[in-house]
C-alpha cells in the first residue's frame, strides 16, 4: 500500500511526544513490509523540507499552530493533497491533536483517524476560558459527524470512552497497545544518595511540571534533603515562568534542568531517581510510568485519562487522591518514609514482551487495510 500520514509534528521536532514515537515505530516498520509510506507535517527551526528516516519520506510545510491558518500545516497539507498527492495514495492517516486536518473534505481515498487522547478540558487549560469552550464544541462536532464512518484508532480505554461519550462509535474504534523504545543495554543503577524526584516530558502547562514545582515545597518541609529532576524541554518563556516559580517558593536550588535527554540517559536517570511524578491533566498514555518501572522506579501520577490505564494494579503506579500539589507531595513524603517499599520494588519486574512496536504495527495495519 502507499500510506500517507498527516500529523502536525514528526520525530525530529523538538516538541514532538509520545504520539510522535507512535506514529514513527508503526510507519518504518510498514515499510520494513514493503509498503510505501510518507509522512506530512510542520516545520520547525532548522529543519530540513524533506528527508527520508528509516525509509519513511517526511515532508514538512508550515506552521503546527492552526491559528496560523494560510500559513498552518493544517491548511498546507490540503494545498498540497490538491496538487501533489492526489490520487497517489491508497490510505490517509489524519492524526488529530486538538484539530484534525479535516481529510473528508477533500480525500477521496481510504481515511483512518489517530487520535491518541479527546482534548476535551485541555482546550480550557491552553485557550482560557472563550476559545476552550469554542474548541470543545468544535471537536464534538468533527467526531460526531465528519468522522462518524472513518476508522479510528488510540491509545487507551479512557481515550475510546471519551471518543464514545463525544458521539463516535464503539464498533469504530481500535485501542493500539503501546510499545516502548529500550536502551541498548538496560543497566541497574544505584539510587541517589539524596531522595530525589524526576519529571520527564514536555514543559507545558497541560504537563503539570508547576504543580511538581509547587510539590517540591511541601516535601522540602518534611523531607530536607529533596531533590527535583527535570528532563524535558518546552518553550524558553515558560521556563524562565518555572525557574521564577521554584525561586519565589524557595526551592530553585533543589531543582536541576537537563533539558533534552537521548533514551539512554533518559533510562539513567529514571535508574538513580526515587519516584517519577507525573501530575498531567491529561495523557493518550502514560509511556514514561512503565519506563520508570523497567528502570526500578516507581511513579506518583495524577488520577487522569490515559495515566489510569497504564500498570493497574501495580505496585509501581500510585495515583493521588486529588489532582492537587498537595496530594502530590502527601503520596511521595509517604513512599519516600516507608522503609521497605524500594525493598518491595526490588523484588518486581514487568514482561518486556507486553510492549512490543511490532504489534502495535501490525494491529493498525490490519485496520488500514480494512
């Protein structure tokens, strides 16, 4: 087949995520089946207009913002279908974040939907309070009905129960199980001497790393010698907003920034580290909670669509009571004091084989192929 797939970021942009590793581990392992895959998406500094990465082409027009209307990847991707692509494609992948890129307006071919987690209360936490609600609106709207006979895939059950509740189809959907990218070699380190917490991900308001910040605080009260771990990049306004947070609340000298970490650092890092925090409003799927577990660390997690789903019932995974800093902080002072937890932990290992990109290809696949 010749699968054309359009996303608002690749894998080479800085802000790419989870849904980025997602849709690269899938698309080079059909071409490793001999299907012909090309990938559209934004721009971004230094970035080359094209290239080809494990033989899958990317093309990159335009801005990933749709506020940028003319000048979006959004509205370039149907530019370019009308002139270049049409015709020459037997299946389109329309992978929404937020918007998608509206295909059954203008795709005649085979249309297959990603979408790894409903914005729903993001649109208010990223647009305030006017344009949040305008955007929920308009998203129910496109599920309900531009998409209602397209094949849709995600990531967890919390995403297909929203994708439900917002008119789309149960016999619609597919639930991809989520893989994960290894280190080479997957060493067992030693924890810090110093209790210390870690937050890996994108710095963005709808990750929570503020509230890490503010739990970081709390902690400090009855554990002194508290450390915070950041890994992760974002936007250079929002962390000079952060590191002025840490710096009014007392604790920018608990804090260290690494800023963008490769997967074996990573893996190093969530090693040494006492517990992961993951205080997200919202995740397709929390793929650093099962990292931290093969790395032999535990994760405190806010009780939020995507990060139910992943290790339940597992003693690596303990989500807060509250979505709040002080519930963050009341979770991590209780792991932290209990003696013979880590002990526990010990003790525990998760089957890599559960994880497996080659899997989660194939099912998709089987869906494009439908």
């Amino acid at each position: 087949m010749n699968i054309l797939i359009l996303n608002w970021r690749d894998i080479k942009n800085p802000k790419s995520g989870g849904a980025e590793i997602l849709t690269h581990e899938m698309a080079k392992r059909w071409v490793e089946k001999g299907h012909t895959v090309v990938q559209f998406a934004s721009e971004f500094e230094g970035s080359l207009r094209e290239e080809v990465m494990d033989g899958v082409r990317i093309i990159r027009r335009g801005h990933p913002d749709a506020r940028f209307l003319l000048g979006s990847v959004h509205f370039l991707a149907f530019i370019e279908y009308i002139k270049n692509f049409r015709g020459k494609f037997d299946v389109v992948v329309d992978e929404i974040h937020g918007l998608p890129f509206f295909t059954p307006f203008y795709v005649r071919a085979k249309k297959v939907v990603l979408i790894c987690e409903v914005a729903g209360d993001l649109w208010n936490e990223m647009f305030g309070p006017f344009f949040g609600s305008l955007g929920r609106v308009v998203e129910k709207i496109f599920l309900k009905y531009l998409y209602k006979s397209i094949y849709i895939l995600t990531i967890s059950d919390s995403s297909k129960s929203e994708l439900i509740r917002n008119g789309v189809k149960e016999e619609s959907i597919t639930v991809l199980p989520m893989g994960l990218n290894f280190p080479t070699k997957l060493i067992s380190y030693e924890k810090e001497e110093d209790p210390t917490l870690i937050f890996v991900g994108r710095l963005s308001k709808s990750k929570g790393i503020s509230d890490a910040i503010i739990s970081l605080e709390r902690i400090a009260k009855e554990i002194p010698r508290i450390k915070l771990w950041v890994a992760g990049r974002g936007d250079e306004e929002y962390l000079i907003l952060l590191k002025k947070l840490a710096n009014s609340l007392g604790v920018g000298n608990r804090i260290r920034w690494f800023g963008f970490v490769d997967e074996d650092k990573k893996f190093e890092l969530l090693g040494r580290a006492h517990i992961l925090l993951v205080p997200s409003i919202k995740e397709g799927w929390g793929l650093t909670v099962p990292e931290a577990a093969f790395a032999g660390t535990p994760s405190v997690v806010y009780n939020s669509p995507g990060l139910r789903d992943v290790l339940k019932g597992s003693i690596f995974k303990t989500m807060v009571k509250t979505n709040t800093p002080a519930s963050l902080a009341e979770e991590c002072t209780r792991i932290l004091n209990d003696k013979g937890f880590f002990s526990k932990l010990a003790k525990q290992k998760l089957n890599r084989e559960e994880y497996n990109w080659d899997y989660t290809a194939e099912l998709a696949l089987e869906v494009l192929k439908k």
